[in-house]
C-alpha cells in the first residue's frame, strides 16, 4: 500500500442551486474557481439536497402557517416507509430508500422557507448521471 494524503476542499462560490440547473456544470465551476483540477481518483461530495434540488425535488409551502404545517405533514407522510418514533411534531421515519431520519429526511432548511426540500427520488441514479457529466 502507497502512502497518500487527504485534501478537503469546501467548494466557495457555489451559487443557489435551482430545478433544471446543470450541476455538474456548476461543481466543475465552483473546482476552476478555487484553483483546483480534478484528477483520477478524486470524490467529490455533494449533498442530497443540492441534488434534489437541481432535480426539482421541491414542493411548495402555501403562505398561511395552517396550510404550511399540513402541506409538511403530507409531505412527510407521502415519504415515510415505516415510522420510528414520534415525539411531537417530529417523526423519526424511514424512507422507501432504507434511510432513517428526522420527518423522513424532508428538509425546509437553505430551501428560502417556501418549500421543502425532498430527496432524490433515485440517488443511485442521481449520482451515476452526475458523475457522467462530470467525467
């Protein structure tokens, strides 16, 4: 076995990723702008969300915090497999991915607090294509 190093590198710059937008486009980007080049043998970590994100994996909160607060429980619902635990307003939920979390993984944090953020609907499938377009 080879000795090696590890370099961790947050990615400055990204912009606010939006449905349709072309990630792999924007990584590859936000790498030139640091300087950086990728090379075989490197990984590069992107979060569910920016996918999910850039996939349109969003549902829209309506205004009023009534409709906010039964549109997240829908939502949550529509993506729990198996429920956990309850604890008030939290559910602890896997997901038909086999993952366990927090309200089914279903996130309004970074979403501009006009929608919940979903995840990929196939992240296999997410990361294969991303790594395609970024090759």
């Amino acid at each position: 076995m080879t000795g090696g190093s590890l370099l961790v590198v947050p990615l400055a710059g990204m912009p606010e990723v939006r449905p349709g937008d072309d990630l792999a486009r924007l990584l590859l980007e936000a790498v030139g702008a640091a300087g950086l080049e990728l090379a075989e043998g490197d990984v590069l970590a992107v979060t569910s969300k920016v996918v999910a994100k850039a996939e349109g994996r969003l549902v829209p909160l309506p205004e009023d915090a009534a409709g906010r607060e039964r549109v997240r429980r829908e939502t949550v619902a529509a993506e729990t497999a198996r429920v956990v635990a309850r604890r008030g307003r939290l559910v602890i939920a896997e997901t038909r991915h086999g993952l366990v979390g927090a309200n089914a993984l279903v996130d309004a944090s970074n979403a501009g607090g006009e929608r919940l953020v979903l995840l990929p609907a196939d992240p296999d499938a997410s990361a294969a294509r991303l790594r395609r377009a970024v090759r």
